[in-house]
C-alpha cells in the first residue's frame, strides 16, 4: 500500500521550501496532524531544483531568511552577501533537521489531485505514487517560479547533443570544458549563468529575445554597516522587514524623478548603482514605476552603462532593453555579466534580428543561420504563480475545477484563498505581493496568517472556512486597480503571464507593497475576518465585505494627507483656512505644458475679477471652456485648479479661462453666483478679444463649488436667453445643500471633503433661507428644462456624490441631454489631483471628450 492511504490528517500541505517548512513547523506547534508531501528526495524547493551554475540569491541572504527562530538567527552566519544555491540549500537542509521536519515529509511524492468531500468537511488528496491523505486543510506551499514552462519552441527534443535547464540541473554537475555551447534566455537564471558557462566552454553563444536590465551585485562580505545594523537589534530589524513596501528595510524617497535637477539625479542612480542592491532603483524616487518619463531617466542610465562596459558598439545596443519600463520585466544583478560579451569566444545572436527558427539536431536555426553546438542550456523561465498550483487537478465544491476557474486569469481573495475552494490556503498565492517581494518575508507573513486562522476556527469550533464572493471580486479588483497605476501592465512579462503562450494577460501579484498588503491581512481579522464565511457543526457565520474599495493611489494619498496631522480646515480662521488650501497646493505636480497662459481681469457683476487663460500649443483660434474653480466658495483662486486646467487646455484643444470670482465670507452669496453669470456672458462676448474664435463656441466646467457655479451660471444664462453655452461639464459639484442623507452620512468622514466642512462652506456662503434658492442649490431649480447638455461627474467616496447623481437624473427628466459618470473608488479631490492620482486619468479623458463633443471639437 502507498504511504498516506486512508490517512486522516489536519492539514496537508504541499512543497518542502521555505513556505513548506515554516508551515510545518507553525502547526506542529498548534498540536495538528500534518504531512508535507514533496515530489523531490529532499527538502529545498527552489533551492533544490535550480542549482545551475552561478545561482544565487539578489537580495541579500540575511533579509532572505527566517525570522521565527531566534536561535536560528543567531547561530547562522552567511558567508555572502548573496548565498549560492548550495549554501541556501545547506541553511534550509539545516532548519528541517533542527526542528525534526523530515519525519513529517514524504519525499519523492507528487500530489496529482485533491478534492473537496463536502459532506465531511475535508480533502482527499491523492499522489501519483498511489497514495490518498483525508485532510481537513489542503494547503499549496508550491511555490510562485517552481513550474517550467513548457517547451514553446520548434524541434525541442531533436537536439542530439546535451540539453541543459535551469530550473532542473543535474545534481552532479555539469562539466563545460572544450563544448561548444548555447544558451537560449537572458533572465535571471541565464544572467546568473552565463558569465560561468563562460569561464568553462570553449564556445558560448547566447540566444536573447529580450534584453534585460542587469548591473553588478557587488557580492562579497555581508558589509559591516548591514551586519551591525542586524545584530544590533534583530527584533526591530525583522519588524522593520515586515512593514517596509519590499520585505527589506529601506527607505523609499518621496521625491519625483522629474523633481530634481539632473546632477542629483545622476547622483542617485550612481549611488544605487554602486550599492549592488536589487532593490535601490525602484527606491531612489517615487515616481519610477508610475511614470513613463520618470522611469526612462533610469533606462537611460542603465543603458549608458551597458554602453560603457561592451566594447563592440552592434552588440552593446542589442543588450540594452528598449521594449519595456525598467522594472517591469524582473530586473538583475549580475557579476561580470555584460563584462562576458567582451570575450573572444562568446557571441549574442539578437532574435529581434533574426528570430529563432527551431531546434535542430546538431543546433540551433535561426531565420538567418544555422549553429552547430554540444551544450544547449535552457533557461527559458517558468510557467510563474499560477503554473504549479493548476498542474495538481484541484476540485472544490460541487465539482467546480481550479484550472477551470482561472481560465481567464486566477481569482482568489488576498492571494491566500478562492472561493469555491473551502479550506484551500495558497501560500504567497497570486493576489499576494509574493514575487514582488522578499519572499522570506511574505512566506512568513503567509503561514502565520494561516496558522493563525486555523488556530482560530478550532478555538470556534468551525470545520470550514470559504471566501466570499463579494470580497474576492473587490480584492481583484483592487488587485487590478494597483496595477493599473503603474506601468507594470504594458510590459510582455511572466508578472503578466505573457512568457507563456495562450496564457491570459493579468497582473499576477500585488504592487501595493508588503506593508500596505499586511495591513489588509490584519485588519481583515481585525474586523472578524472580513470576506469569509465560517461553517460549523454549531453556527454558519459569515462576514461579508471589501477589505479595499478607495482606488490605490487614493488611499496612498489619504495616508500621506493624514501622517501630515494636519488641522481639521473647518476648526481654523478662514485666514488659516486660506494658508492653508495655498501651501497644499504649492507642492504638487505643476500639470502638463500648455502653449502659454496669461493672467488678466474681466469685469464681474460688481468689479473686476481675476482670471487666468490657458491656450493649447497648437495653432489657430478654439473654443472656450469657462472653468470655476473648487474651495467652497471661500477657498481657492483663479490659478488654485492650474495642473487641472492645464490638462483640460491640453486634452480638449480649446483656451480653458479660469475665473476668479468673489469670494465668502467677505462677499456672501450670491456674490459669486453674480459673478460666474457675469464671467460667461463677458467671455462670450470677448472671445475674439481672447484669441478664441469670434462668437465661437463656449462650454462651461467646474468642480466642486465651482460646479455649483458653472451649474447656476447655466440656468442664468438660460433664464436670461444667452449666451448660448455648449455643454456644461460639472465635477463634484455642490448642488444642493442638504448633506442629511445618502452619500452625505456615509462619507461624511474619511475623504478629505467631510461633512463638517462642507457645512463650514456653507455657513460661510449663505444664510440658510438663502440656500434653497437655485442659484445656491442648482437642484431646487423648478424647471431644469432647456439647460446646455451635461456631464456630471461624481466620486463613490464623496459626501456630494448623491447630490451629484441627482442632478444628472433631474437634467435627464426635464429632457436635458445629461450623462452621469460615477468614479468607482475616487474622492472628491481625486480628479483634478493631475499626476497623484494616476487612476483618475480615464475620467479626466472623458471629461475632456465630452468637452471636446460640447463643442464640436471631438475627432471623428
Ligand atoms: O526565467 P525568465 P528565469 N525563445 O522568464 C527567454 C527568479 N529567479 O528562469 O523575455 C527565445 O526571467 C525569455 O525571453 P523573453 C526571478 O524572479 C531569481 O531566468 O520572454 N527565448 C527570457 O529571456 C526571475 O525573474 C533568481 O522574450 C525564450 C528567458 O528565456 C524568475 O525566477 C535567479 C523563449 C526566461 O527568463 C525567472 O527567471 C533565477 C523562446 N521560446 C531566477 N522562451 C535570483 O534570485 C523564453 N525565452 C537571482
């Protein structure tokens, strides 16, 4: 009889790596029955199966370990700043045997498949070897790069000399001397690689699809700066792990690449160039992986240097990666890497020139050549995240197939479970930041999580755990959302599933950082874990929810705004107030280049007012957008919304001209009212005088308390007979002053336009018989009918949202052309913060559109 059949078990788990054995070990000391099944002779993973020559760890050895065990920690000493494979392998071979892990490990035992028996609450997991465990818990510790991927090129398997793969080298070794060998990739594994394949062979020829962005690790001695920082206090260094953005401690700038001049730019990146850390690019600015500009100074830096090492001009610039951001694919650290190209016996064949044909018998054909080899090394990567996971035939309930549920991409809530699956966990799971991480750190991260959550349903007495439906689309999405501000997605990677054909196109990790991520873990738990439903023999309960609902680089932006502690604007002197709208204001990013902007005074309803006219680059006379600017009638100038007009100006082609009307509380309302009136009809009848076309075309824009006003301005025009406005966008606009209700109790705090502040602006503006007039309350206007067609555009998290979306409805039923767009997750500031938040571009865009329809500007 094969090992395991009909044994009943705790938990089942699956992979003997650094996930396998921490896990093990976590619920031996909950008192569970567990076994750990490994289809190789021996405990290691990663660590056991890639063992090609050069392999080693990138971030440095003593952030990539265990921190669960102090006395591990303190009699382990790494001889490296970046272990080898055999010396990692050592160190986890070391921790199974210290903690007595093997007794519990079935070697050479592959799980083929595992289902769900809803009946008993339980798994019946079964190997190819035979064997069948009963389990209450299946847990898959398989690793995110453990799965080759499958050949993909023509004739693999002709080849009738030695063929080699990374990820599956021969344990004895293999001996290059006097071959001529061929190396096909140039990722990690192959950049690792190469340069020792080099030293041996009498021939190297290196097959590259895709450049990759590589520069020296600098391994040696682990520096006495690190060391000293370590041991000086191991605890506070491991928590400073755990809550760093990567895994590792270190500091992040706040800067903008574009924010510095170039001489300190340059600094930076020779500083992160010397330090030999994988990690130091991504951190030298805030903006590297959000901003293609920002971004492009560190390709260019890092091509300067390919440049300045390969001496043969042809081959140094098919090295230097020119189809993606830096840091999109994964990048490397090398030693002697580039340095390898400039020997006599070692040539790059360029697939971009002359792609790949297929294998041969004797070599290698590409489109343009025929190349006889001995040695063909595959280092042509993994089937990465999601590939081991779906290779064991997973059914959970009602016969529902993992593979077959991730079909169009993998699904799962916190990276850690899926629904349909009860009592699966996956660790460092797609979903996860996981390979986007120190992997020691969220693998730890990862079992405790379980751990602690199996521990908890046997203190309730519950038999099953499952995620909800709601939470795990929320999760994606949010999932998704986070990719989507970075420019991670544009990128043919395997963190896209793009290295595998027919594979679909996902962001497979989570970008939101280790940090942000565990938080999302502990407050899940925190508020009696959020998303999931419990089952027991007692009580069903479930606790359905988003964990994450704001967009991210909202959130990123309400954390930063509340570290500030700034002073609640509604407890201060308008004075203050006013200090204080202009100082947050004057950090920001400046917005795009327009083709000039002038700043002038035009006659209001009861003296001159300010405004500041944006005109487009591109010639000839445009229409006008008449924008009002955001503060709540109180805060604000005609200049306070410049990044935002300035993107109007340039994605609508038409001069924006914003206006400075007057202000409360010195000039209550319906003093600005009068004025935003008075602002359009001059700017109609001036539009020659502006540049703009004589007698052209108008629309009218605003956010906030400028919505009101570009709202009211319209029904004054309208009830005045002219002039004729276009179209009126409205951004988040006040229209009504009642905030009892809706979106006005539901946001009233949290989102930077709270509640009591609104009604601070409105205390400031009108008397409170005043604010059911239309011209305050644009809503209780008795006929809306014949007003200029409208966008409204509202944000989920703000206490106007409802008043907003009202108004579109009421436009809408007086027969007004009226649209209504909702922007999932945003704010009320979201929309015009131009470059901080990156996810409010496709509604900036639309605004622009609908602008550009108004007008008669939309290309066809
Ligand atoms: O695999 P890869 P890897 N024809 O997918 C090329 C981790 N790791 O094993 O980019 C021609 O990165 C492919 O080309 P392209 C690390 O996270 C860590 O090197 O698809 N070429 C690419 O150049 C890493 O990212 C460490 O155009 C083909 C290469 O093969 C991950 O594992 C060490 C091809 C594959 O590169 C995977 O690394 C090693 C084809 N048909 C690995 N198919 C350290 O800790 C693929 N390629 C240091």
């Amino acid at each position: 009889m094969a090992s395991g059949n009909n044994e009943q078990l705790d938990v089942v788990v699956v992979g003997a790596g650094f996930a396998g054995l921490y896990l093990l070990h976590r619920l031996r000391r909950l008192g569970l029955s567990a076994k750990l099944l490994e289809s190789a002779d021996d405990v290691g993973g990663t660590w056991y199966w890639n063992r090609y020559p050069g392999a080693r760890c990138d971030i440095e050895s003593i952030d990539y370990s265990y921190s669960f065990d102090p006395e591990l920690e303190a009699e382990w000493r790494w001889s490296e700043r970046y272990a080898t494979q055999p010396e990692i392998l050592r160190y986890l071979k070391h921790v199974a045997d210290k903690h007595d892990l093997r007794r519990d490990i079935l070697f050479k035992t592959r799980v083929a498949a595992a289902k769900w028996n809803g009946g008993t609450s339980s798994w019946t997991v079964s190997t190819q070897q035979g064997g069948e465990f009963r389990c209450r818990f299946y847990v898959m510790a398989t690793g995110c790069l453990s799965q080759p991927k499958a050949p993909d090129i023509n004739g693999h398997g002709r080849f009738l000399g030695r063929s080699y793969y990374t990820n599956r080298w021969p344990h004895e070794g293999v001996d290059f001397s006097g071959l001529r060998v061929a190396v096909i990739g140039t990722g990690s594994s192959a950049v690792q690689s190469i340069p020792i394949i080099a030293e041996q062979a009498a021939e190297l020829t290196v097959f590259q699809r895709t450049p990759n962005f590589s520069r020296p690790a600098r391994n040696g001695l682990v520096s006495a700066a690190k060391m000293a920082a370590y041991n000086s206090d191991r605890v506070a260094y491991r928590e400073a792990a755990r809550w760093s953005a990567t895994g590792v401690p270190m500091s992040v700038s706040t800067l903008s690449a574009l924010q510095v001049s170039d001489g300190e730019r340059l600094a930076a990146y020779e500083t992160a160039y010397a330090s030999g850390d994988l990690l130091a690019f991504g951190a030298a600015y805030s903006d590297i992986i959000v901003n293609p500009a920002a971004n492009k100074t560190v390709c260019d830096f890092l091509c300067g240097k390919i440049r300045g090492i390969v001496r043969d001009p042809e081959t140094a610039d098919a090295l230097c990666p020119k189809d993606h951001f830096y840091g999109t694919k994964r990048p490397c650290i090398d030693t002697h890497y580039f340095e390898t190209y400039n020997l006599p016996h070692v040539r790059l064949v360029d697939l971009c020139k002359e792609p790949l044909h297929s294998i041969t018998e004797c070599g290698i054909d590409t489109e343009l050549r025929s190349f006889t080899f001995d040695a063909i090394v595959h280092a042509t990567g993994f089937d990465a995240m999601t590939g081991a996971i779906v290779a064991v035939d997973i059914e959970g309930r009602e016969g529902l197939s993992l593979k077959d549920k991730w079909a169009e991409g993998p699904l799962t809530y916190l990276g850690l479970s899926t629904v349909g699956f009860p009592n699966l966990f996956l660790i460092t799971g797609p979903g996860s930041p996981s390979v986007l991480s120190n992997m020691a750190v969220s693998i730890e991260q990862h079992v405790d999580w379980v751990s602690n959550c199996i521990a908890h349903m046997r203190r309730e007495g519950f038999d099953e755990i499952e995620a909800t439906p709601a939470a795990e689309s929320a999760w994606v999405q949010h999932v998704n959302d986070y990719a989507d501000v970075t420019l991670f997605p544009r990128a043919n990677s395997w963190y896209m599933g793009a290295n595998v054909p027919g594979k679909p196109r996902v962001f497979l990790p989570y970008i939101g950082g280790v940090d942000r991520y565990r938080k999302a873990c502990e407050e899940v738990v925190d508020r009696g874990y959020l998303g999931f439903t419990f089952k027991g023999a007692r009580e069903t309960r479930c606790n359905d929810g988003a964990i994450r609902r704001v967009q991210p680089d909202v959130a990123v932006l309400l954390e930063t705004i509340e570290a500030l502690k700034l002073p609640a604007v509604e407890t201060l002197s308008v004075v203050a107030a006013r200090a204080l709208s202009g100082a947050m204001g004057a950090g920001r990013p400046p917005g795009p280049d327009v083709g000039e902007i002038i700043d002038g005074v035009l006659p209001g309803a009861a003296g001159e007012l300010p405004y500041r006219l944006y005109r487009p680059k591109t010639p000839g006379r445009k229409p006008v957008v008449c924008y009002f600017h955001g503060g709540g009638w109180v805060l604000g100038a005609a200049d306070s919304d410049d990044p935002f007009c300035r993107d109007l100006c340039v994605r609508t082609d038409a001069i924006v001209v914003s206006v400075g009307y007057r202000h409360a509380p010195e000039d209550r309302f319906p003093a600005a009212a009068l004025d935003a009136f008075a602002a359009v009809k001059w700017i109609a009848a001036h539009a020659a005088g502006l540049g703009a076309e004589p007698a052209g075309r108008l629309a009218v824009c605003g956010w906030s308390a400028g919505g009101n006003l570009a709202a009211v301005a319209c029904q004054l025009a309208r009830g005045a007979g002219g002039p004729h406005i276009a179209g009126q966008v409205l951004v988040n606009p006040v229209t009504d002053w009642d905030l009892t209700h809706g979106s006005g109790v539901e946001n009233a705090e949290g989102y930077l336009l709270t509640r009591a502040l609104m009604q601070w602006f409105w205390d400031h503006y009108a008397d409170v018989p005043d604010r059911a007039d239309p011209r305050a309350s644009p809503l209780r206007a008795k006929d809306l009918s014949g007003l200029p067609p409208a966008l409204i555009v509202t944000s989920e998290f703000d206490p106007l949202r409802d008043q907003g979306a009202a108004y579109a409805d009421a436009l809408a039923a007086a027969g007004v052309a009226s649209r209504h767009l909702p922007c999932r997750g945003h704010i009320h500031t979201s929309l015009v913060a131009v470059d901080v938040i990156i996810s409010g571009e496709a509604a900036r865009a639309e605004i622009a559109a609908a602008l550009r329809g108004f007008l008669g500007t939309a290309p066809t």
